[in-house]
C-alpha cells in the first residue's frame, strides 16, 4: 500500500467518503431538532492521527474548513492521544466557529494504536446565552451569545451539565447523543480500514489521499496566471460599514490570499475567528478550481492565509463572533470570487431565529447565485458558506407557532447580463404566540455586484407588518405580527 496505484488510490478515497457520509446519514436521521434533521445544519469528517482532515462529506463548508483546528485544540489537551472518550468543544477561539456549532471528536484506536478521529459538527436550536437562539443581533461579548466549552472530555455527567444551561434540555441531549452515533459509525469504519489494511498501511493510504489532494490543487492554480488581484467589500454592521480588503496573489502553483487593510475587530458581532476565514478561503479557492479534488488538508497546503490579529478576520477573545461565523464567512469568500472576476451571489445566510421559553427555531434562506460567464445563476438555492437546505413549510408549521403566509421566489431579483444571476426568495411568517425575534442579514445596503459589465444583484429587505428593518435587528412578535424577508438575487455576467 506504500506504493498506492492509481485504483487502490480511488478505493481507499471512496471508502473514506463513504464513511464520512455514512455519518452524515446518521447524525441526520437520529436528531430530533429541525434545524438538524431538516436544515441538516451538520458537518461530519474523518482525521488521521496528527490531526489532518483526511476526507469530510460535502455537508457545510463554514464547519468543515475550521473543524481542523477543533480537532489540534484536543491534541493540545493532556492525555488526548490515549483517551478513549468522546471530547467535545465549541469555543470559537479553540477551534470552533460560533457558539451553537458544537464539534464532537471520538478518537479511532485499533489495537491500542491510535489511528485517527471521527468528528461531527451540528449548529443547535440553543446554547443558552441572553436570547432564545443563542443567535442575537446585538451581542458584543461572546459570554452574551451561549455556552462556551473548551475542549473537555463528553461523559454522561459532562452532557447533562451542559444541556441543563440551555433552552429545551432534553432536545440539546437528543441532538448531541446523534452526533455521539455518528461518530460512532465513522469510528468503526476507519476501524475496520485500520484491520484490514494496519494501522501502519492506512496511515500511508491516507497521506497518498493527502497528497493526491495537493498534486491536483496545485495544478489547478498552476493554470492561473501569476500576479496580483485586489478586492474591496464591506459588511453592513449596525454602526455602519466595516471595510475588508484582499490581495490575492498566484505564485506558479501557489496562492497568499493577504487580508492586511481590513477593518479592525469591532464592538459588535461581525467578528471572524482566523478558523473561520480559512475556512472560507479554502471553500472559494476550491470553487475557482476543482471541486472534485478531495475536501481534506491536502487540498490546503498550496494556499497561505494571512489575517492580522486584531482585524475583523482575526478577532481576539472575549469579541462576540455569532455573525462572524455566518455573515463574515459569506463575505471572505465573496472577496476571494471577485477577485478572480466572478460574480457574486447573495452573500449572506440571511440568518432568522425566533424563540421563546417553549421553544427555539433557526434558519437561514437561500437566495440568488452569481452568474457564470456560460450559465445562469441559480435561484432560490442555499449556497457558499451554508449549504443547507430549507425548512419544510409543513415541517415548520406542524412543530413551531408560527403560519408561513408565503414562501416564493423573488422574481426578477437577479441581475441582468449575458447570462443572468439567480433570483432571491420571499418568506413571511406570522407569530402564533409571543416570541423574541433576532435578524441577521448582510446585502439590505449594497448589493451583490456583477462581474464584466453585469448588473447587480437586487439587495435583500427585512419588514415587519410592511415596516423596513436594519439588516441586523432584533424584538418581540404578539400574535398575528408578520416578518417578511425578502432575500437578495445574484450578479449577471457580461453586458446585458
């Protein structure tokens, strides 16, 4: 196996895909919250014994690019490589990306040996904190937006202490037993590899996964012409607009993608652990190259990330990051697309929660998607960061207080072009019962731009009872109040 052949290469791929859907799959069917077994707000992935991402399914990319630095947080933590137990982690500043993400890692040993690391990452209906969610538009510490767990081992005590300091306990139990299962099927797949093949030969079959991963990124970046690329966005923070700058550079068949300019960390919650920008980073740079290369940290080596510590994509503890991790996320990678002349789509997840002290409900929108220089974007579609699906209108009426009065496509929201960007979508709710609300949205005061002479996208609107809000809010709804979001298209390509 230390000279893999071209098809053992593709076995051994296929087998840890198989895997890391495998756990997908459970984790999907056995939550009990919507935003999990609906949403599939969930993430599951396959590490070797140092720690590297060796395959992850294509769930969500936001959780997936920083789950490695989870990952490294528990190595760091006595005993780690010998324990046996399930750790848990959510700390942003530990590996995690914001609060309600929870990453769960079950370390693999096949006779005594450590041979790597099931995980699964799922965002929570609520993690406690000030408002019902644990997504608030206004935090400005991260102690305001939930529980904070450093990586520490899941026991039973270790789970019931944690789901006694959130809302709707017995639902945070269900959902962290699935992501428990999940790990569990990954575990016993890569077990079953380590049998089959020794722990000594899977570890050279992984690092040929690895490197396979690097040989067709570098390639792909061997192709662009060599040079520098600058962009400029901003994002839409309740005291004004937050600048972010990038200088993206081809160097043969490497890539610095240097964000030095952007704003400095702020006092709201647009701030960006350096996890979470790498992680967007490395989602743009595969979607301007081969998707099809594997998803691990082979695919990662060609590309240097450099955010100083201080700015917005580098922020330092105690900052709040809930809309960091969701907002911020959207527009880096936006940075990285328009920099190599692509237009953009709706650049946000258009992050909606609602709750009360019986219940809790998250969701983000899709909307439109740029246009490609050959194709129409796509309408209506969660892309980027998110990649989650939609909640079923049947699905959200039957479990939460809430009457979808509409749910449709934005028609004509897209910008106009030679090939046109995606429309976004409209959805209004009415309150059935009093609840809090929480808003956070980017694109309500600029607009997804297009690209070679495109139009942009149309920017997205919040209303309640026909009254525009900021793009980020929060607030009570009585009974027969409608939210209605309005969320943006994508650019066009080329003159119209």
């Amino acid at each position: 196996m230390s000279d893999l052949d071209a098809i053992d290469l593709q076995v051994v791929t296929g087998a840890l895909r198989a895997a890391c859907d495998e756990m997908g799959a459970v984790l999907v069917r056995s939550a009990h919250s919507a935003n999990i077994k609906e949403r599939r707000d969930c993430s599951t992935a396959l590490f070797d014994a140092d720690g590297q991402m060796v395959m992850q399914a294509e769930h969500i990319p936001v959780h997936l690019g920083a789950m490695p630095d989870a990952v490294a947080a528990i190595l760091a933590e006595p005993g780690a490589r010998t324990a046996t137990a399930d750790w848990i982690v959510n700390d942003p500043y530990r590996g995690g990306t914001h609060l309600p993400d929870i990453t769960v890692v079950t370390p693999v040993h096949h006779e005594r040996v450590l041979v790597g690391f099931a995980a699964s990452r799922a965002h929570h209906a609520d993690v406690g904190g000030r408002v019902p969610g644990s997504m608030p538009a206004d935090s400005t510490t991260l102690a305001e937006e939930g529980v904070v767990i450093p990586p520490r081992v899941l026991d039973d005590a270790t789970l019931e202490e944690l789901v006694a300091q959130m809302r709707q306990p017995a639902q945070r139990r269900a959902d962290l037993r699935a992501q428990r299962a999940a790990n569990r099927a990954g575990a016993r797949r890569l077990g079953e590899l380590a049998a089959r093949l020794g722990p000594g030969q899977l570890r050279a079959a992984t690092d040929a996964v690895l490197d396979y991963a690097e040989r067709r990124t570098r390639a792909c970046l061997a192709e662009l012409p060599d040079g520098t690329r600058l962009a400029v966005d901003v994002l839409e923070a309740r005291e004004g607009d937050l600048e972010l700058r990038l200088a993206a550079t081809v160097d043969g068949d490497r890539l610095v993608l240097d964000f030095t300019g952007t704003a400095p960390q702020h006092g709201g919650n647009l701030n960006c652990p350096s996890s979470v920008t790498r992680s967007a980073a490395y989602f743009a740079v595969r979607v301007l190259t081969d998707p099809d290369v594997p998803p691990n940290a082979g695919a990662h080596r060609p590309i240097e990330v450099i955010a100083p510590e201080g700015c917005l994509l580098h922020a330092t503890p105690p900052h709040a990051v809930v809309g960091g991790n969701v907002e911020t996320s959207s527009r880096v990678a936006d940075l990285v697309m328009a920099a190599f002349g692509r237009a953009l789509g709706q650049g946000t997840m258009n992050n909606l929660t609602l709750g009360s002290d019986d219940f809790t409900y998250y969701e983000t929108l899709g909307g439109g998607q740029g246009a490609c220089p050959d194709a129409d974007g796509p309408s209506g579609v969660h892309v980027a960061m998110s990649n989650t699906l939609n909640t079923p209108v049947e699905a959200l009426e039957l479990e939460f207080p809430v009457r979808v009065v509409e749910y449709a496509i934005r028609r004509g929201s897209g910008g106009a072009g030679a090939t046109r960007g995606g429309d976004g979508v409209t959805r209004e709710l009415e309150a059935l019962t009093p609840m809090t609300y929480s808003l956070l949205t980017e694109r309500r005061r600029h607009a997804p731009p297009g690209a070679d002479g495109g139009a942009p996208g149309a920017r997205g609107r919040n209303l309640l009872d026909g009254v525009e809000l900021p793009p980020k809010a929060t607030g009570e709804l009585v009974p027969g109040q409608r939210l209605r979001l309005e969320t943006p298209g994508g650019g066009g390509h080329g003159q119209p």
